[in-house]
C-alpha cells in the first residue's frame, strides 16, 4: 500500500495578534513544530490531544486552507505545500473536509440538495442532481431531504448532509473535524458506524480530528497524539490503547470516565 | 432525608397542548449527589431551572410540587420564593465564557449576590470571596478578585463559578453540565474539585449531564430522562450493573468506552425509540389541562 498523504518537518507559525505591538509587525507563536508522519490508502487516522495542541490546525495545513511555514507536504506524490490557491483547486475535489459544527458549515438559505451539490457545482461535474441523491442515498437520508433546509434537520442528519457533501465528489481522502463532538451518544454511533462503511465501500482515506480517545478506539487504525504541536505517539490503535508509549497518552487515557463505577478515577 | 423533591411535575410551553416535562418525580437526598442524564431535548436542563425558578417566561408549571426542605416552592409567592431559593441554591453554569459578566470585576460578581439577597454586610462578603476562592485552589485572590474575567484563563473562570456557588453554604447545588465544554484532564480537575467541595460542605447536588461516563463518577443516584419524561430512577451502582428500561439501556451501550470497543458506542436501536415514543405518548393519554 502506498502512502496518500507524506508530511515532513511540517512547521506552522501564526502572528499572535494578542501581542501584537502598535507598530511593526506581531510576534509568532509556533502551532506546528516539525510533524513527519504518513497516510496510507485505505487508513483511517486518528488524530487525538487536548485543546490547542494543534490538531485542527494540522489538518487545515494538509489540505491546505492554511499554508505552512516550513517543512512539506505530499498528496499522492505531488509536493502541496506551496501551490498556490489556483494551482491547489483542482486537487481540491480530491481532499474534502467535514466540518466539527454542522449548524454554521451548512447555509441556512440553501436546501439539502443545493449544499450537496455545490462542490459538484464548482468542479463542473455533469449530472449534479443525480450525484447529489446518490450521496444522500449513501449516507442513509430519504431523498426527499433534499428539498429541506438544514434548520428543519436534527443534528445527527445535519452531519449526514456534511458527510454526503465531502463524498459527493468521490474524494480519495476526507479530514473530519471533531464531527461527532457536538452529537448526542446515539447519533454519534449511528454517525461513527456510517463513517467506517463508507470507508469499505469507497476506499477513502480518512483522517479523524477528536479530543475522545474512546471514539477514536472504535474507529480508527491508526492514532496520532499531539501535545504542543508535537507528535508524542504514532501507533496502531490496539498499541496506543494497550501500551502508550508517551506519559501524555497515559495521562489522556487516565482521564476519561469510563461508565463504571469501579473504575479508581477521582 | 429528602432536602429536594420533586412530585409529578408537568410543564409546557405558555398556550401550548404538549408538555415539555411529564410528571416528574425525583428525590435528592441531604448531602448527596443525583445525576439528571438524557440526550438534547430531554428535558434536564429545565428541571433545573424549574429547581431555580429560572424557567423562561414561555414555559409555565402545569402541575406538581417542587419541594425545598419540606416547603413547596410553587406554592409561595414570587418575592418569597425569590428569597427562599437565594437562600439555600445556587448553580455552576455550563460555560465560564457567558456567565461572567465580561465587563465587571470578579469581586462584586461574587459578593454581589451575598450582599443584595443575603443582606451581609460589604466586609463580611469580601472576607468570604477571599477565603472560598482559597478553596477552589486559586492562589493570591486578591488579585483575581480585581481581575475581570478576560484576563484569567478558562480553567480559573471555572473555579471562580464553584466557588462562587458555594460562597453563601447553600443546601442545593444545581451543576448544569459544567464540564462539557472541556476536554479530558481539564474535565477530570474540574470534576474532583467539585466533588471535594461537595464533599466538604455537604452540599446537596443536582447534577445535569449527557454523560453516563461522569455520572458514574460523582453521583450516587440517577435518573434517566426521554421526552420529559423519567424513564429509571435508580442508584448508581445497581444502573450501570443494568439499567432496567430498555432506553436506559440502550444509552449505557451507546456510550464509548475505550475498554471496551465493540460494545459500547452502539447506535440506539429504532425499536427502543419507538417504544420509548409510545410510553410518552401513554403518559399524555388521561393528561389534561387547560
């Protein structure tokens, strides 16, 4: 299997606005220190630490809504990392993202159909009705949806809409953004086991932003943790959970409540 | 002994047929922990606000009891039931962003209410701010009582709002899902803090949560809400051995546990919702009101 996605020494800085002086330039804070890790076809990554340990930004770098500051990125062996916005378009029907908060990343004023086929729309791809039903088809909505708005929908359906949105343009690799944080436990399954057989069946590759370990145990291969843009632990899921090799992955692992009243926790 | 207790209490929106709670009955005991557990929509949230007399103005108490050390809350008048809850409640809010007035020191946000609804005098009020402040584990107070909130990390405005609820010796606490904005380690701090408190001032707890996984933790008895509706009421150790209601059930097994990866995080199964639905719809038949 080869690798979809290679990441070397990616490095990431950011003006810090709150330290900015009244003249000349803001200082920078450095979000991503040198990341290398790969993706392989067909994986589903897990990407895992606590807040502001630069995990969405590491994801808004590889498909390039940000532009890193050093190191590289390569998308099935094209070098990414500085393309411009007009040479990145093209590729951008190959990477898709879904999105943590289904409420502000679907317009209010489109209905189901037109938010689905909007990417379609913007590629040029023939047919763009009959994609966008497939897809509602393959995220287990009734096509009907496609005439609601997004407000008319639970938030369970409104992250189905997110997701038959990034799979309409048959994607090869999709990044989700803590997509099932903001769910209820029940739609959080539903939406978990969606998720895994659209992988089978597609073949995509999937990156899975999530502060919950538990989530990422039950549907990841592979996980990542980062703790202060740095990467503590790249391993298989069965490996991280059974032997965590850093103390900050103890330290995650340690903290999450388990239903169990015998669990020796506080 | 019960401090809180609450009997069949129903409520809906002003003018409407539906009740958004459906004769609701819970006990918290003196001194201890009850989880409130359900999905969005279920109702918890309101049960405590009805707890607090913070409901808002559209949804009116149809029916029911809401009893305070022996003394129905609905049965008193406005001014007194006003007094009454200042007294002997408080809440922890869910997110320390909003409820910290941005444009205020922290000070007065915490003696103002010792001050205006307790009637203590200044002094007194900022002697207490200083030393619970010293509870929650926030050294040099009186600096953070001059801060406003902008200036102290999320973490900190947390701790402000325990303290701040256990400032004036309540009786009953109501935590509105005071972790949910976290992520894990902060959660679990936050979590033991308020257990320690809780512990300390043997403080009644009204603990609304979505999550099963801290009710485990720091409740002694729960109950488990569909539709406005308390579907099991239990104590803790004998729910998670197995709940009895099939949708109780069902939310234990839809709930992750990393220990356990294939059975837990299970969809809800339609059949469960449907016959949770129907019992809903059970309880309105013979429900009347105008």
């Amino acid at each position: 299997m080869s690798d979809l996605f290679e990441v070397s020494d990616l490095r990431l800085s950011l003006p810090d606005m709150a330290r900015k002086p009244l003249l000349g330039a803001a200082p920078r804070i450095d979000i991503l220190k040198g990341l290398s890790f790969s993706i392989a076809k067909g994986e589903i990554l897990g990407i895992v630490g606590g807040s502001g340990s630069g995990k969405s930004t590491l994801g808004r770098a590889m498909v390039r809504l940000l532009r890193p500051t050093g190191g590289t990125v390569r998308f099935d062996g094209l070098d990414i990392t500085h393309l411009s916005e007009a040479e990145v378009r093209p590729l951008r029907r190959r990477f898709q993202m879904i999105f943590q908060d289904p409420m502000s990343s679907l317009n209010p004023r489109h209905r189901v159909g037109q938010i689905i086929g909007a990417p379609l729309r913007l590629h040029g791809v023939e047919g763009v009705q009959a994609l966008a039903l497939q897809a509602l088809d393959q995220v287990g909505l009734p096509r009907d949806f496609a005439r609601r708005y997004p407000q008319e929908l639970s938030g369970g359906q409104r992250q189905r809409v997110g997701i038959a949105r990034a799979i309409a343009l048959k994607a090869d690799f999709i990044l989700a953004d803590e997509i099932v944080s903001g769910l209820d436990v029940s739609s959080q399954a539903q939406v978990l086991n969606l998720l895994e057989a659209l992988v089978m069946d597609l073949g995509l590759t999937l990156a899975f932003i999530s502060h919950d370990l538990s989530v990422i145990r039950r549907l990841c291969t592979r996980v990542m943790v980062l703790h202060h843009g740095k990467i503590v632990e790249n391993a298989p899921v069965d490996e991280v959970f059974s032997r965590p090799k850093s103390t900050y992955t103890q330290e995650l692992l340690d903290a999450i409540p388990l239903p169990d009243p015998d669990q020796p926790w506080i | 002994m019960s401090y809180l207790q609450i009997r069949h209490l129903s409520a809906r929106l002003v003018g409407a047929k539906d009740r958004l709670l459906r004769d609701v009955s819970l006990t918290v005991e003196r001194g201890q922990v009850h989880g409130l557990v359900g999905e969005s929509g279920a109702g918890k949230s309101m049960i405590g606000k009805a707890v607090l007399g913070i409901l808002p103005q559209s949804v009116e108490i149809v029916e029911g009891s809401i009893e305070l050390d022996g003394v129905d809350l609905l049965q008193l008048s406005a001014a007194e039931r006003r007094r009454r809850i200042g007294a002997h409640c408080a809440l922890i809010p869910q997110d320390p962003l909003t409820a910290l007035n941005p444009s205020r020191r922290i000070g007065p946000q915490i003696t103002d209410r010792l001050v205006q609804i307790l009637g203590w005098d200044r002094t007194r009020a900022e002697t207490r701010a200083v030393q619970i402040l010293g509870e929650v584990q926030i050294e040099d107070a009186a600096r953070v009582l001059r801060s406003y909130p902008h200036e102290l990390s999320g973490g900190m405005r947390q701790r402000i709002l325990i303290a701040s609820a256990f400032a004036a010796e309540p009786k009953l606490i109501v935590a509105d899902e005071p972790t949910t904005a976290l992520d894990v380690t902060v959660q679990k701090q936050i979590l033991k803090l308020i257990a320690q408190m809780q512990a300390r001032h043997g403080t009644a707890l009204l603990f609304v949560t979505h999550d099963l996984g801290v009710v485990s933790k720091v409740c002694r008895s729960l109950s488990v809400l569909y539709g406005g509706m308390v579907v099991e009421d239990t104590a803790v150790r004998p729910f998670f051995a197995g709940p009895q209601h099939p949708y109780a059930r069902a939310l234990l097994a839809a709930t992750p546990k990393y220990t356990d990866p294939l059975a837990s995080l299970q969809p809800v199964p339609d059949a469960v919702i449907a016959q949770v639905r129907q019992e809903v719809k059970a309880s309105d038949k013979g429900w009347f009101h105008v």
